[in-house]
C-alpha cells in the first residue's frame, strides 16, 4: 500500500492555496509524518521544467510554514547523485511562475545538453562563482 503524491499544476493561484500533507505509510503500514515535503509540479517529460518541486517544510513546533520553495532536482550526466538546486521563495506578485520559468530556462541553457540531460552542476558553478570573488576581494585587501 503506497501513498503517491499528486503532481501540481503550475500555476500562482494553485501554488498560494496549496497545503502539503506531511503523512506517510512506513514499510509496516503505519503513518507517519514527515519535517518537510517536496511536490512535483504537472509539467511536461519534455520541458525544460522537468524535476521542478515545491518545498514546504514545518517548523520546530511542528506547525506548518507558510513559507514554499521552489526546488529543482536533477542528476548530472554520469553522476549517480541526485542534487537539489534551491530556485527563490514563493512570493505571491513578485517570486511566481514566471520568474522561476526564466530562472530555470537560463539554468538549463547553461548546464544542460540539447536533450535535455544536466552535463554540469549548477550548484558547484555558484559555490566556484563565491570562491572566486572571495579571493578577489582577499587580495585586494
């Protein structure tokens, strides 16, 4: 008996009025709950959106946050890790779909193939990116 979580549509209206559901089945059927979720959103296999999700976590006390990310998960070509690449919080006007949407085009334009397959990390590209204006900054101190 499995619990499956159904995918998103990926719109403002449906991401502001959703509610994760933090429960599961363990492997002796018990419920359980979770500290956070990740949803898919219904995207096509195609796009450039595939392996986007929306993170919703609770906090100390166990009350939900308000707060939802929006997430990325990929697995770079000839790697078997899965990354997470963290993309902005929802903000309701100003951190939606359609800023995510350019965000991730940008991303798949930069370290994805023409098939769609990521081929660098995005996540060590930005951490490189920081080391690098350190230093700078370092050695002009």
């Amino acid at each position: 008996m499995n619990k499956t979580v159904k995918p998103l549509k990926f719109n403002n209206i449906e991401i502001r009025d959703f509610i994760s559901d933090f429960s599961y089945l363990d492997k002796e059927g018990k419920i359980k709950q979770k500290k956070h979720t990740l949803t898919p959103f219904n995207v096509p296999r195609n796009s450039l959106l595939k392996g986007l999700h929306l993170y919703q976590g609770k906090d100390n006390k166990g009350n939900v946050s308000k707060d939802k990310y929006f997430y990325v998960i990929y697995k770079v070509k000839g790697s078997p890790k899965t990354m997470w690449y963290p993309l902005g919080r929802f903000i309701p006007g100003q951190y939606g779909v359609r800023e995510v949407e350019e965000e991730l085009i940008a991303l798949n334009k930069k370290h994805a193939d023409n098939k769609g397959y990521w081929i660098s990390c995005p996540l060590e590209a930005k951490r490189k990116a920081k080391t690098i204006i350190t230093n700078d900054s370092a050695v002009e101190k």
